[in-house]
RNA sequence: CGGGGCGUAGCGCAGCCCGGUUAGCGCACCACGUUAGGGACGUGGGGGUCGGAUGUUCGAAUCAUCUCGCCCCGACCA
C-alpha cells in the first residue's frame, strides 16, 4: 500500500506533511506556495468556523465584509505597518492583457496600468479603518465591533501546507472604542474566546501571554498570543490579539466627539486566527495511525462499518445500522454508514483511522447473532462489545470522554514539555534535547532577545499572563529579571 | 539572492556514470475469479511526446550546450 505514513519520530516535518495528504485534508497546488483544502479538510476548517462565529456572535461581535484590495497609498499610512508587510506583499499593477503582435500568446498590456497599484490585503486594518473613519463621527457610534471571514495574501519566502501558506483563510475582527480601558478589554476578551476554543474545542492547552516588543504585530501597542506544543516539542503561535491603541485612528484621521463634546481619536483592536488552527490540531493530537480528531471538530462523530459476505447479511446489518444512525442523527450527530462493498472491512478499518473519526462501530454477523456491536475510540484504540440496545445511549458519554482525554493528554503533554532553566548552558541543553517550552529569566532588552534568538534559534513565545513574580538573573546578561518568560523554537 | 538536489505513467521511483531491440518496477486504475471480524490474493489489461530546445552520433531517457519548472538548506516569516 502507499498509506502508511512515516514513523513521527524519524522526521516530524515530512511526517506531517505526509499526514496531511494521506488524510486526505489538502495538497500542494500548482501555484506556489498556494494550497488546496480537499473537501475532508475543509469540512473540518468548517467546524473551526461555525464554532468560533458562534462565540464571537455570542460576545457581541457581527460579521461584515471589506475589499480583498487595498490601495498602495493606505498601507503606507501606519509606518510600522507598512514596515512590517511590505516585504511580503503581492501587488496588482495591471488590470488587461492582450495578443501578443508578434503571436507569442497572451501579455500583459502595458497601456492597461493602474495609476495606484494595488496591494492584496495581507490583513485589513488599513481598509478598515478608512472605512471606519466615515463611520464614526460621536461617541454613539461606538463601539465598533466586526469580524470578518476572510482570504489574505502574504508572499513568504517559504510555506508549508497549513502552517504558512501564500494565500490563507482566516478571521479578522477590528474593533473600536471611545475609550483605551473598553479596547483593552476587548483585546484581552477575544484572546480569553480564543483560549477557549483551543481548549475546549481543539482539546490543545494553551499559553496565554503577551508578545515581547520585538515579536508584536506592526502597528500594535500590545500583542497578546495563544502559544500552543506541538508533539515534536514546537511552538505554534495559534492566535493573535492586538491592542491597537490610536495608532491607526490617527493613521486614519478617525476621530469622535466625546460627550464632553472633545475631539478624541478611536482605540482599536484586531485579532485573528487562521488555517494555521489545522496545523495546529494535527500536530497536537496525531498518532502514527492517523489523524486524532476531538468530537467537537470531527466532521463525522460515528462511523459503521458492516462486515458481510453476502446481500442478505449486509440488508440484516443495514436494518440495525440505519436505526442505530437514525437515533444518534436525531441527537444532533453525524454518522457515517460506509456500506461501500468495494473495500474491506480492514481497510475501512485503518482509513477512519487515518482520517481521525473518533468513535467506528462495526456490525458482523456474530454481532447479529448476539445482539452486540463492537465499538472503538479512536484515541485509545480501545475497543469494547457493547449490546445493540445500549449503544446508542452510550454514545454521547463516550464522545466526551474521548474529548476529554485527547485534552488531558495534550495537557500532560505540555507539562512534561515545560521546564524551567536558570543557565544559558542549561538552556541550550534543553533546547537541543527535549525542546519544547523554556521558562528563563530574561533582562527585558530587545538586544539581549535578538542574541538568544541567533545562537540558539529560540524566541521569546511570550511573556505568560499568570507569570508569578520572581527575582531572577537573566540568563544571557546576568541582569535582573522579575518574571520568567516563555522561550521555544517555533513554527 | 547564495549552497545543494530533482524533473521518466495519476503518485513514488529505478534505468543515465559506461548511448544500442518494444523504457521498467511498486502503489493506484480496469476486467474476471477466489476472498471478507484489521490495509486480500491470483490471472489478465490500459496508461509514457523520458520537462523543453538545440547539438554530437548510424542510433540519445542516457553525452554536450542552453532553457523552463520544482524541492530542500540559508536569508525572510505580524
């Protein structure tokens, strides 16, 4: 077969990669570094989406939608912003081709030049906040609070299927408010939802903390991060949140009339998370079997597979499978009956595996005979014989307990990945060893981050929010430190 | 843009150094049969302008020159 995929400790990149397309979730596409999210992956991808809209909606967010294109000359407003994309910006310079005279096929016309190029959005706070600054005139129009669902472009040197990709899908909320205290809050909110949905969706423990100054989003004051570990002891930056301050209001000439009737400018915040969170999911929970879904994202809760010989067995396990099917559909989840008669019941066996399907019941004769049905977590491997009766109501405790457990896992996972170190010399060791998240002690220079960074390739993840107070040295300089912060290798 | 590598069937590769019938293998695909509780087996079959161009030669996947494309390492990466 060409099914297996590699063992995770030979090389976890190419595994990986590897996983996801023999899972099926996406592949390289023709254009580079671009990717194609194959309908199981993009089916997970929408589970992510329904689940966050739902929690951005429930905190009083609304969705809109602002252009894909952005004016060369609004990107250039915001001076750390412009700084910080402009080397990754792919730029629309023309908008006509035409036959080549001397036949040589299709060219761009050069009569057909915009007078102001076109930047594709990387991210949308200029857009936005052009618009916003028609939109806001009192301290009644505020707040503001969008997300939108969204494709961006960033022409990064090198990709890697969902991690980084040229073009990616994300949301983007861009917030404004009368008042520095309200947008602050909003910063600290969305990175609380997004810790949230980690945790208790993608079943992946999180650090909350909020990024060093050399780390932040440009145009930021503050950022704040969700910083997840991946299994080959990687962080992943999986969430983002920006307090904006009024750099863009002021950017953008966005200014309200308070209700002492003062001119002030607009705080702002934007926050995002991307197709990234796929990675993510995969490199937390994967096994050398396959994917590992938590129910909560899995596209299919439920998989039967019949195992028959003949039309008659498969018509008397139909019966049984279809009930069983129907009764949990009813309860709101989504069984697969696979009773393709093209594959083995093996084979169907080991691809739900590969595809992450977190509970398969399989039906046979013998089952028929006893009245039973053989059900097996996909996260344990476990597999129990359970009375046709009864499995249906066994169902929903299982799936959370399947939840549960791949959360607990990753948790003790992170535990065991987390160490603290008072030595530089202690700190490489790590670093080369185990890998994983580092607790330093660190002077707070940009200098001294930059150093580590370049003899060690480890950055500052973040500065953790439930960091305790504690008098240290820094493990670089010697100078003092009050806090440890959270250094890792990164994706 | 530096360093390395690769373009041969849908995918993964061998063949090239040392030129020689009809270009091969694994997987996948199609047909038939036997199978079916952990990725089945047998038999038969279809599928290729060997990335492109030029040259050397009686003869080029193989040698030379040029060219196009891709991958890896580095630089870059809110």
């Amino acid at each position: 077969m060409g099914k297996e995929i590699t063992s995770r400790s030979e090389d976890y990149s190419q595994w990986y990669i590897d996983l996801v397309k023999k899972a099926d979730l996406a592949e390289n596409s023709d254009v580079r570094g671009c990717m194609v999210i194959k309908p199981y992956g993009y089916s997970i991808w929408e589970k992510m989406v329904e689940a966050l809209d739902k929690m951005f909606k429930d905190t009083g967010h609304v969705n809109a939608y602002f252009p894909l294109f952005i004016p060369k000359s609004f990107l250039a407003k915001e001076a750390s912003h412009v700084e910080g994309f402009a080397k990754e910006c792919a730029i629309i310079t023309h908008y006509r081709l035409k036959n080549a005279e001397d036949g040589s096929g299709i060219i761009v016309d050069p009569d057909a030049k915009l007078e102001e190029e076109l930047i594709v959005r990387p991210t949308s706070e200029t857009v936005i906040w052009n618009s916003y600054k028609k939109w806001i005139q009192s301290y009644r129009d505020l707040p503001i609070l969008i997300n939108q669902w969204a494709n961006v472009v960033r022409w990064e040197m090198r990709t890697r299927l969902f991690l980084r990709t040229t073009e990616f899908l994300w949301q983007e909320g861009h917030t404004a408010h009368a008042t520095k205290l309200e947008a602050e809050k909003e910063t600290r909110l969305i990175l609380d939802v997004y810790a949230d949905f980690a945790e208790n969706f993608m079943a992946m423990p999180v650090i909350k903390g909020m990024k060093s100054e050399g780390e932040k989003f440009p145009g930021a004051v503050d950022t704040y991060c969700i910083e997840a570990m991946m299994q080959d002891g990687k962080a992943l930056q999986a969430g983002t949140s920006h307090f904006l301050g009024q750099n863009f209001a002021k950017a953008f000439d966005v200014q309200f009339a308070g209700k002492d009737g003062k001119l002030d400018y607009v705080w702002g915040t934007s926050w995002g998370v991307s197709t990234r969170l796929m990675g993510a999911l995969i490199m937390a929970h994967s096994d050398d079997d396959g994917l590992v879904l938590p129910p909560k994202l899995a596209p299919i809760h439920v998989v039967i597979v019949p195992i028959f010989r003949t039309e008659e067995e498969l018509a008397k396990i139909s019966e049984k499978a279809n009930q069983i099917a129907g009764a949990l559909r009813k309860q709101g989840y989504s069984v697969k009956f696979d009773n393709r008669d093209t594959h083995k019941p093996g084979f169907k066996f080991a691809e739900y595996e590969l595809k992450g399907v977190p509970v398969r019941i399989a039906i046979g004769p013998r089952d028929l005979e006893n009245g039973t049905v053989e059900v097996a977590r996909r996260d344990t491997k476990e597999k129990m014989i359970i009375k046709l009766d009864d499995v249906v109501a066994q169902i929903p405790a299982l799936l959370d307990s399947i939840q549960t457990t791949i959360y607990q896992k990753a948790l003790k996972f992170k535990g065991e990945a987390t160490t603290k170190v008072d030595s530089y010399d202690d700190f490489k060791k790590v670093l080369d060893g185990k890998g994983g998240f580092v607790l330093a002690h660190w002077d707070g220079t940009s200098a001294t981050e930059a150093a580590i960074k370049e003899e060690t390739k480890a950055t500052i993840r973040c500065i953790a929010l439930d960091a305790e107070e504690e008098n240290g040295k820094c493990i670089y300089s010697g100078k003092p430190s009050a806090r440890r912060v959270v250094f890792a290798r990164a994706y």
